[in-house]
C-alpha cells in the first residue's frame, strides 16, 4: 500500500498515490529549492542535509532573518537594531517599560531635580516629595506629608490634584510602636494586611509609612481610577507613563508648578 504523506489516504498502486498527491497539491515541498517529497520526515532529512530551512529567527529592527537565534543576536549586537536598546550603555532590556525606567534612572538623568529648602539634588520629582513628606529635609523642619497635603488641599478647591473629602484627619502626629505580640514565631506581622516582616524595625516602618494611611491624591487622567497615600506616590505613578497622561519631563514641569503654588501659596488652577 502506498499513503499520501498529507492527508494518510491509501492507494495500492504508486501511480494512484501520485496522481491523488497531483490533483490535491499534497506533496511536501523543501522550504528552499523546488524538490518534493512523499513525506514530511524525507522532506525534513533532506532539508537537514542540505541546510534548506527557511530563516525563522527575524532581526527586531531590521527585515533581515537568521536560521538560528544566535545568528540574529550577532547581527543585532553587530548593528545595534535590538528593539529595546540603550546606545549610550551598549545594553538591552526584557521589553520598552524597562528601556524607559533605565533612561530615567540616574545614570541618564543625573541629580538635576533639587529640593526647593535644602538643594540637594534627586534624579526625579517623586524622589523629591518622598523627601519632603517623609520629613527628611533639613531645612524644611515640620514639614511632612501631612502639612504638604493641608497646604495643597487648601490651595486646591477644584480638586484637582487631591480628593475632595467631606474633612480630613491628621495622621501623621500618631506614630506606632511594634510590640512583641506582632512576632509569630518566624517573622513579624503586620495586622493590618498580614504582611511578614524579617524585624521589628522593619514591621515599625511599615505601620508608620503611609501605606495603610488613607489615599488622598488622585491621577490627574481622567478616567484612571489611581488613587494614592502621598504625592511621592502620585508623581511615580504619571512618571512611570502607564495611564498615558504626561511624559516623564512633563512630570517634572508639574512638580515645578505644584511647588510655586506651595511655597507662594497660590491656588492651582491648572496643571
């Protein structure tokens, strides 16, 4: 009996088999050159034999391709066409959100952002308000993330950058100490979200961090549901790009205009 190596059908005679495979097109042909096969396996040995794979392997950039992965590597370290690809550093990245993140960093970036009390120098305008909220600046004694969200919801009715709330609490005049109870014979807990923690001053920075606190800022996108504990947290959010409201630079142009509002108590209008 002979089969058609496509669809398995069976003839007695090889003439019958080759005339059905004629008439249907189910010949099995090389990737390359204009030979025919019964079969897929003798198609793939003679493809194996002679190197007559069709190139699979594409170059990110460019239309050229490779019949190996490690061909198309070469070329694209030889040509610099990797898609996600530092030029400057000569290195690659997983996908476009880690290119970005690297070309933000300090390493592209520098200290070129300073804090508007003491002048030291942040690689962004998130590093500069955690610096403020967290109540680190030297010359800027009392303010924390608390006072700045006072001043910022006063000096914004509209709601534009934070939530309009019926009254808002302080918070952070309360701080929490961490007592042996939060220990569970492996790590230590935190109550609030059974989060494990390897200390206890670890555990005590946590529940003194505004992670638990209420979420009092919004994304200026609208229609992005975004909300957040701080204004560090708002402007990592706009400057990582996911919702599409404003590029990295931009982030810092509003970090420049929140900034003037504060310090000359302006009210915003508009970012």
């Amino acid at each position: 009996m002979f089969e058609c190596g496509t669809c398995d059908a069976e003839f007695r005679y090889r003439d019958d088999c080759d005339e059905h495979m004629n008439d249907h097109g189910h010949w099995i042909e090389c990737e390359t050159c204009t030979r025919v096969f019964r079969s897929q396996a003798a198609c793939n040995q003679h493809m194996n034999t002679l190197d007559h794979w069709t190139p699979t392997f594409e170059c990110e950039t460019c239309t050229s391709t490779f019949r190996t992965q490690t061909a198309a590597n070469n070329h694209m370290r030889a040509k610099r066409h990797y898609k996600n690809y530092c030029h400057d550093c000569e290195r690659t990245f997983m996908n476009e959100n880690c290119l970005r993140q690297h070309l933000n960093s300090k390493t592209h970036r520098g200290n070129n952002i300073p804090c508007p009390f003491c002048r030291t120098g942040f690689v962004t305008a998130s590093g500069v308000s955690h610096h403020l909220e967290s109540g680190s600046c030297p010359q800027a004694q009392g303010l924390n993330r608390d006072k700045i969200h006072r001043i910022i919801q006063q000096l914004d009715p509209n709601g534009i950058v934070c939530k309009k709330q019926i009254a808002w609490h302080g918070e952070e005049n309360m701080s929490y100490s961490v007592t042996d109870s939060a220990w569970n014979g492996h790590c230590w807990v935190c109550y609030i979200c059974k989060r494990g923690f390897n200390s206890r001053r670890a555990l005590e920075s946590h529940v003194n961090s505004p992670v638990h606190k209420e979420k009092v800022y919004h994304c200026l996108q609208r229609g992005c549901p975004k909300e957040f504990h701080s204004l560090a947290s708002l402007l990592n959010h706009l400057e990582s790009e996911t919702c599409g409201f404003i590029r990295f630079d931009g982030v810092q142009q509003v970090h420049q205009r929140l900034n003037d509002a504060i310090i000359g108590r302006r009210m915003i209008t508009g970012l």
